[in-house]
C-alpha cells in the first residue's frame, strides 16, 4: 500500500516532465538487439507495411513475366513447369503475403491511435506474428529460388496436388507457408478485437469508434472465423502427403471436393478481409476530404457487420461445374447476389458524403474515387458470374480473371494507395509529393483498366485461365498484347509511388502533428508519434473530436508515469475499469517464432522433426511466459 502511495502518476508532472518520462519508459531499447525486442506497435506496424510492399513488388515482377510471356502467341519466356511456378507464386504472395497482412499491418499501427491508446493488446504476441509473418514469406521465396517453389495453382486443388500427381515438395512448401501466415493472421486478429474492446479512450462508445477501426474489427472476427478453415485444409494435405492419411483419396473414403469447400470456406471471405478494411480507408479519407463527417455512419456500419456475415453464405459460387444440386445453387446464387446490397449502400453513403461536402481533391481522394468506379465495374461482373448459367459459361476463362483483379485490385489496392498517402505524413514526418501522386495516380488507374479490361473479352472469346501459352489462330493476341501494355503501365504506377515515398523521406516537405485537418485520435499526437503515443489518454465526448473539440482535446489523469501502464475501460461505453501493466520488449517472441519455423520447416521433410522440434518451441514458450516477479513483465 505505501508502495502505491509513492508511485508517481502523470498527474503529478508538468506536459514535458511527463512527455520526457514517458518517452524513456516506453522507448524500444537501442541496439541491434533492442530492435529485435521491440513490442512497439508502431515499429512492427512499420516492419509489416514495409515487408507487405516488398512481397506486393515480388509479386509484381512474377504477373510482369506472366505478361510478357502471353503478349504474343506461342512465346518461349518461360517454360510450362516455370510458368506453373510463376503462376502459383504470383497468386500466392498477392493473397497470402501481401492483400490480408498489408490491411492488418495498416490496423497494427493506426488502431491503437484511432482508439486512444498507449500500446496494442497483447505486444509480445504481435511482434511474434510479424517474425511468424516474415519466415514464411521467406521460406516460399527461398524454396522459388532453388526450384522447389510450388506449381500446384494458389488454390492447391486436388487431387493435382496430392502426392500421385505432385511427387516433389513443392505442395508442400505451398501449405506449410499457408501455415505461417495464417498463424500470424489469426495473432493479429485476437490482438485487434482485445483492443478494440478493451483499450478504447474513455468516452469513445460503441456509436462514436471511427469507420476504419469498425472495418478491422469485423475483418478481425472474420479471420478468427475463416482462417481455422484453410488451416484444416493445409494441414490435411500435409498429412495425405507425409503419412499417407486419405482426407482426399476417393479409393480410400476420402473426397477431393472435400478440398474445394474448406478451401472456398475460408476464399470467400478472404476477399473481404481484404476489401472491407479498404472501405474502412476510404471512408475516412472521404470525410477528411469532404470537409464532413461521412453520412450514414450507422448504415455503413452495419454494412460492413452485413458484409462480413454474408461473406460466409458464398463460397460454393467457386463451384458451380462440380456437379451441385440445383437447390443448393440457386441458394448460393441467392447470396451471392445479396451481398452486393450492403456494398452499395457503402457507394451511396459516399456518393451523398462528396455531395454534400466541399471537396478537396488530393492525392488520397483521387485513389479513393478511382477505388469507387473500378470496383462498381467489378461489383458489376460479380453479379454476372454469381449466376449460374453465365458462370457456367465463363468458369475459368480470362473473364474470371478480370473480375477478381477488379475487385481485388480496383476494389482494395486503390483505397490502400490512398491511405499510403494519407497516413505517410503520420508514419514518417513527412509529406508525399502531390505532383508524384497524381501521375502516379493517373498512370494507375489508366493501366489498370487498359491491363485488365480487355480480360473481360478474351474470356468471352473463350481465353482459358492458367495457360502458358496459346496459337495464333485464337485471335486473342492483339488484346493479350494490349492487356500487357497496361500492365507496364500499371506496373510503372508503383515505380513511381516508390520513387515519391524515397524521395519524400529524405526531402519530403515536414508533417505537422494534422496536416490534413481530420477528425480522429491518430492525429492528435505527433508525426510520427512518440513512443508512448499520448503523454496523457484523451477523453472522447463526439464521434470526430478533433473537429469537435478544435481547441483543447479533453484528456484524463492518474496513469502510472513510472512504467508501461494502458488504461482498460468497458466495452459498450468506454467507461475507465482498471489500469493495466503493459509488457516490456522481449527478445522471446523472436526466439519462439524461430523455433516455431524449425519445426514446420522441418516436418515437411522428415516426421522426426516434430519430436526433435517440440523441445526448442516448449522451451522458449517457458521462457516467454515465465514469471519475472513484475506485472509488467508479464503478458
């Protein structure tokens, strides 16, 4: 109790006493190994974004030799086994390695921010999904380069992926990576629902959680939901083809469909994962920009709750040659169809946003407004192909093609552009350039659609997907030519985005703490923002506090300013319930991720890896967890 009384709180100091103190507790410490330990939110936010965008131009380079090698008719660039790789590698790094944990490296640094607080929920835990993250990544790109890299499609379908037709340890390779990122993934979802439930500022009730952070929150539920799914699915692969277990194997009682619906179970609403956190940014880049707060606030969030509940109705639409029963087609028809109700909705409430605003139209609202008429067009082909006689058409031609890059690209890579410009000032200090992000802009949204557009004809044309190479006689070289010029200019987008984002670190015009006049919390501390985030947690009384509380942001007392301490408040209301420790960099989480790599790497080589395996991971666990004698040391 008189150890309590001593205890300095933040109340007791003046701004920069405080501001001093909290920066020394909170600091990652120096040192190459200091950053290894770091738990800041920030740091492995950044960490995430900036492996995200190097997997993003990997994967670039691969769709690039793809283009070439269709620009013309019976090309020679790449062989059918490498083009099988390409392919795979492609499809994989985009969807696994770079669309979901881009949005949950954005969700790492800025919920925290939006939310008021000091640290995200449980910080050992997310700097282990990074490391988890990034050795995955790793270990596929590794496998590529010494030709073990996988060939069996991104969506691994058997039995073309079973051990009969893929003796190598390619599809292997392909869903022990699976298991990494979703490993990562599902940390990173707990993370953000704890925090989002329980680190709120006080006041920032259920009515008043800015729109990106509802949009992570449902894509964090989602991931919970979905990814178990595909985890299965991996994981009995790997017991088909390593210990001769016979989920797939019809001889034996097994069903290749079987496949097809887990892996669809978690497909599906992996493209809302990826699309809902990128409506997340749009509407709060179309609010900064508008000049008002987005209209429909309730109707948006409950679309995106719609959303992602309906998202798991969709799935069997992936399978509609497989033989289904009518029935249960014209059912998934039905959603499939429905889900485009809570989308547009979405588009109407930023259609009246923009209408009713004053506009400014910066480099952010430029993608945003790209992101809304591309992912229209794509809406547009879903509903086309959620019906079963047309998809029975144009399965697995290029028109499948174009619709996803629609709506993947146009309708999550666009706004995601957009928030880079948006945030950066936050994340670095500095400003991008405006006359680089509108030729980037430009040069973006005329090479998307020059690229991807002429995909709807060829598919109609009867263009099959996943073919290395085609005869003159098809006619479909003029608009595979054309489709590749796009992509070179789509390509030279991003050269150009990264060029700015060089340029503007190193002579970039200085970011002050709201350089855009927005509304929420991350922008009420400083760019970039101190280690500790908010000397004192902000108290919220309105939905944009910032515009509505322009003068002096209301803050709360009483934290500890002797340790790491974050501050838990209710779930529906906000309402301050318990101080909390918070725990301190540890080199422990980057052990356990490594041992953890040792053992899946190596039990796709010999059984014996899971017995000599389980020792190290058993060990450094015991030592993440072990009791130091100090709440803050403890997770």
């Amino acid at each position: 109790m008189a150890a309590e009384q001593r205890e300095i709180r933040d109340d007791a100091l003046d701004g920069s006493q405080l501001a001093a103190r909290l920066e020394s507790i909170w600091r990652t410490p120096s040192g190459l190994i200091g950053t290894l330990m770091s738990v800041d939110h920030k740091i492995i936010g950044r960490r995430y974004i900036v492996t995200a965008f190097a997997f993003l131009f990997l994967g670039g380079m691969l769709a690039i030799l793809m283009r070439i090698q269709l620009a013309g008719a019976e090309q020679r660039l790449l062989s059918p086994d490498l083009y099988n790789q390409v392919f795979t590698m492609h499809g994989s790094t985009m969807m696994f390695l770079f669309a979901v944990p881009v949005m949950e490296a954005f969700a790492v640094y800025l919920v925290p921010l939006m939310v008021g607080t000091r640290n995200i929920a449980f910080p050992r835990l997310n700097a282990f999904s990074y490391w988890m993250f990034l050795f995955g990544g790793c270990f596929l790109w590794i496998s590529f380069a010494f030709n073990v890299g996988p060939d069996v499609g991104w969506f691994a379908y058997t039995p073309l992926s079973s051990l009969q037709f893929t003796p190598s340890k390619r599809a292997d390779v392909w869903a022990q990576m699976i298991t990494f990122t979703e490993v990562a993934a599902l940390a990173v979802a707990v993370e953000i629902i704890v925090t989002v439930f329980k680190q709120r500022a006080p006041g920032m009730t259920l009515d008043r959680i800015p729109l990106f952070v509802w949009a992570m929150l449902v894509t964090a539920f989602l991931i919970m939901f979905a990814m178990p799914s595909i985890m299965i699915a991996s994981t009995s692969l790997i017991l088909d083809r390593l210990v001769s277990t016979r989920f797939y194997d019809p001889s034996s009682g097994g069903n290749v469909l079987l496949w097809q619906h887990l892996f669809w179970f978690f497909g599906h609403p992996e493209v809302y994962i990826i699309f809902i956190p990128a409506t997340g940014m749009a509407s709060m880049i179309l609010a900064t920009f508008a000049r008002r707060p987005v209209i429909g606030y309730p109707v948006i969030v409950l679309s995106l709750i719609a959303t992602g509940f309906l998202s798991f109705g969709l799935w069997v639409h992936h399978m509609f040659v497989t033989g289904l029963p009518q029935l249960g087609a014209g059912l998934f028809t039905a959603s499939s169809m429905l889900i485009a109700v809570p989308s547009g909705l979405q588009i109407f409430c930023w259609i009246a946003t923009l209408w009713d605003g004053r506009p400014v139209y910066r480099t952010p609202l430029l993608f945003v407004l790209g992101f809304i008429v591309i992912f229209v067009i794509g809406g547009l082909s879903g509903v086309m192909v959620a019906s079963v006689p047309i998809d029975t058409q144009v399965h697995d031609t290029y028109f499948v093609v174009a619709h996803f890059h629609y709506v993947l690209i146009g309708g999550a890579v666009f706004p995601l552009i957009g928030a880079v410009y948006y945030w950066f000032p936050k994340i670095c200090g500095r400003m991008l350039s405006e006359r680089l992000g509108h030729w980037n802009f430009w040069l973006a949204f005329c090479g998307f659609n020059i690229a991807f557009f002429p995909m709807h004809i060829l598919g109609l044309m009867g263009m099959p997907r996943r073919v290395y190479t085609y005869t003159p006689e098809m006619g479909w070289d003029r608009l595979n030519l054309l489709s590749s010029v796009g992509a070179a200019i789509f390509a030279l987008s991003f050269a150009v985005l990264l060029a700015n984002a060089i340029y503007s670190l190193r002579k970039g015009t200085l970011a002050h703490d709201n350089p855009w006049g927005a509304s929420t919390l991350e922008w009420a501390t400083a760019s970039p923002p101190p280690p500790q985030n908010f000397d004192r947690i902000p108290a919220v009384t309105h939905r944009d506090p910032l515009w509505a509380d322009s003068n002096t942001l209301p803050v709360i007392a009483g934290l500890s300013a002797e340790r790491r301490e974050v501050l838990l408040t209710s779930l529906a209301e906000a309402e301050p319930q318990i101080r909390e420790a918070s725990p301190e960099p540890s080199i422990w989480p980057l052990l356990t991720a490594i041992a953890t790599t040792i053992f899946f790497i190596g039990s796709i080589f010999t059984p014996w890896a899971v017995m000599w395996g389980t020792p190290p991971m058993a060990i450094t666990l015991i030592g993440w967890f072990w009791p130091t004698g100090s709440k803050e040391d403890e997770e």
